[in-house]
C-alpha cells in the first residue's frame, strides 16, 4: 500500500470513528432491557441501539435501519426483545438484540410505552389515547384504540391478567381481563398528575413515577393509590424498578432514590452526573444500568447503591458531566482508598450511634445529618483532617424515631468525594 492510499483510508476510518463518537454524544438512551443477565440493550434516539452479551462489560451497535426515536422496550420471550417509538415504530429482536426487523403496526402514532407477559399478550400504548394488542410475543399488532384522548405514556402487567396503563393528565386504566377491556381506577383518583412509567411487582402491587417529583403506591391492582414520595421542587422521575427487595428510580438532573422497605421511606444515592437520566434496568440483583441525555451510560455493582459511568468509548465520559473525581481518566469515587464511609454502630440506636469514616489523604471534611424530609439536623464535622481513620459521635437525643441519612463531602485539593449512609433511630 503506497502512503497516499493508506493516509486516505485512515482518513475514512478516522471519520467514521468521529462520527460515531459525536451521535453518540448526541443520543439520548430512553431505555434499557436485559433478556437474561448476559444480554442486554440501551436504545434511544435516531434508531440507536446497543448490545451487550457479557453483561454489560463490552457493548457493540447493532444495525436498525431507522432514524426514529426508540422511546421503550421489553423483553417479550426468551431472546425476544421488542421496541416501539415515534411514528408507529416497533422493532422485534428474536436473537437477543443482535438483529433487528421492523414490525407493521398499523398507526403512525408515537408509541411510549409496551409490555409483553410471557404468554405472548401484550399491549404498546401512546399518543393520543392509542393502544395496540400483540397476541405472539409482538410478532403481529392490531390497533384496539387510537385518538381518544390525552397521551398515554405506560404500561407494566402484574400477571396475565391484571394491568395498568398510565398517561398525560391524570389518566390511568386498569385490567383485569388479561387487556379485553380497560377502565378507569374504581376509587376514582386524588391527585393531577402527568405519569412516565408503571412498574407493577405482582398482580397487586404498582409504582408509579410522575414529571412533578412523585412517586405513588397501589397495593389493589392500581385501584387506590397513595403518594410514597414527593418532592415539588423537582423536575421528575423516569423510572422504577425493583430488585430483590430494593426500589431503585432515576430521573431528571441525574437523581437516584432508593427505598429498602417497598416504598416506605426513600433516600438519595450518588449518581455522579447531573444529566437527566430517562432509563433503568437490572442484569441480576446487583448489576445494573441507568442511562439518559448526552449519551451517559452508568453501571452499578451493589444493587443501586453506587454508580459509575461504563468504561467504554461509545458513551460519554466527559468529566465536565460528573460530580465524582476523576483519576487518570477513571472515576475515583468508589475507590476504597480515597474515602471509607462504614455503617455507624449501633444501628439501629437509640440515642448515640458511632460514624467511623477512612481518608485516604489529608482532606477537608464535612459531615452533617439529614432527617427524611431533606432538613439538615446536625453538622458533626466541618475541618481539615489528616489521613487515616476517624470517629464521631452523633448523638440525637433530641430527635424522634425515623431514618436519618449521615453524608460526608470530602476536599482533598485535587478531588472531591462525597457519600451517604442511611442510619435509623429507634425510641
């Protein structure tokens, strides 16, 4: 090969790799589906998808041949994946995402929201009041409704029988017929809300996220329902899911929240960005991702408590985007040696608790507590400390009973940490 044909085939290749890079950056992950712990997918705008077969250690795009907005998608049966979004789209993958085919689907509204249970029923749902049956595992649609209304944004199956669907402007519509026939919540409906997404965890339990920073609880199949969690001053939540007995949601300015008592009470994780993140999925019970605006991708390795962005070119990494410190181009933030936070003891206590914390180097520190509510309740530590370990005492004597959350930021001159710990106080 002479030097101008191999300059010229660099070039090409050099251009092909920007350009991925740069769509990249530019695509918006709206969801994420795992056909089994190994296979897996993150798909979003322009018709870009993802594929993972190692759990989510390497990922490659795979071809789609479409330039629509992939707005959801579910795992319909074994390597079976479907997709929908604008336009009408629908995508079926039957080899776990490797290949993709498009479906007919006989509208051209924009589809937001789908479910497939595992005896092949389900339902796609979206603009305008539209509702599409699938009776094999996606394969084949036929439109049951379509331009009667607000926008319907979700749908999620407790069984096969038992559903809801949830929407724009306070709409939600249960089944108990396996989705002949849908109606609306027999208690009627307090609150008036715009809902994302419906994660139902059995035939009567359902969560639902709204764009005004709520989350609301059903124990009836979506019948009655109560706010668990509502914060007005934010933006809004995207996702909810729920691994073992853990509540993960995500959502806008690259919030995370989790609940360890089914909705009870709530406190926030470091997400280490601050971009709107719109999608959540679990491998197993420990692995996951979470993914959203500009292309970021973060993975989790203990069930949601900790976050950090994929080690892979095609997504993100711009540290500019993070909150966490970065080291010679990988985040820092979990590292052990950079900050320790144990989990104070007792726990349970009543009414002093210990909270030993690690450095890893001298370090500014700053360590407060935080009642439920997000009020801050005492300030422990506010100076400059050497390397090693340290304790306080915390002693909340003048508190009532309730879950209290124990943060601690840490300055070292170069970098910055910070982690949260959940600590209960029992009268």
């Amino acid at each position: 090969m002479n030097t101008q044909t191999f300059k010229i085939k660099f070039a090409v290749i050099l251009t092909v790799f920007l350009l991925t890079q740069l769509l990249t950056a530019q695509t918006t992950f709206r969801c994420l589906e795992f056909a089994s712990e190994q296979s897996g997918i993150v798909a979003g705008d322009n018709g870009v998808i993802y594929r993972t077969i190692d759990g989510g250690e390497a990922w490659e795009q795979a071809v789609t041949n479409t330039t629509e907005n992939i707005l959801k998608t579910t795992a319909a049966d074994g390597n079976s994946i479907v997709a929908v979004g604008t336009n009408g789209l629908i995508l079926r993958s039957i080899d776990a995402g490797e290949s993709w085919e498009t479906m007919t689907s006989n509208t051209t509204a924009d589809l937001h929201g789908v479910f497939i249970s595992a005896n092949g029923i389900g339902f796609a749902v979206g603009e305008a009041g539209a509702i599409l049956r699938t009776n094999d595992h996606g394969a084949s649609w036929s439109v049951m409704q379509e331009n009667r209304g607000n926008d319907l944004q979700c749908i999620s199956m407790g069984d096969e029988n038992n559903g809801i669907i949830a929407g724009d402007n306070n709409n939600i519509f249960v089944t108990n017929d396996g989705g002949l026939t849908w109606g609306p919540p027999t208690s009627g409906f307090a609150f008036q809300l715009d809902f994302r997404f419906v994660r139902m965890t059995d035939r009567q339990t359902a969560f639902l996220t709204t764009t005004t920073g709520g989350l609301l609880k059903s124990l009836d199949g979506g019948n009655c329902w109560t706010m668990v969690y509502n914060d007005p001053t934010y933006a809004g939540f995207w996702r909810v899911n729920l691994v073992s007995n853990r509540l993960v949601s995500v959502g806008l300015q690259g919030k995370v929240i989790i609940s360890d008592d089914l909705g009870s009470t709530w406190y926030p994780v470091e997400s280490g960005t601050t971009n709107d993140l719109y999608c959540l999925n679990f491998a197993n019970d420990r692995i996951g991702f979470t993914g959203g605006a500009s292309g970021t991708m973060l993975r989790t390795e203990d069930g949601g408590m900790s976050w950090s962005p994929v080690e892979n070119g095609i997504f993100n990494l711009n540290p500019a985007d993070r909150l966490i410190a970065y080291r010679n181009g990988h985040p820092t933030v979990n590292i052990p040696g950079d900050l320790e936070l144990d989990q104070n003891y007792p726990n349970p206590f009543n009414p002093s608790t210990i909270i030993t914390y690690t450095l890893g180097s001298n370090a500014r520190v700053d360590l407060r507590v935080y009642d439920i509510t997000g009020r801050e309740v005492a300030a422990l530590v506010n100076s400059t400390q050497p390397k090693g370990s340290h304790s306080v005492n915390f002693n909340a004597s003048g508190l009532s009973s309730g879950i209290y959350f124990c943060r601690i930021a840490v300055n070292s001159g170069t970098s910055e940490y910070s982690k949260i710990m959940k600590m209960t106080l029992i009268k």
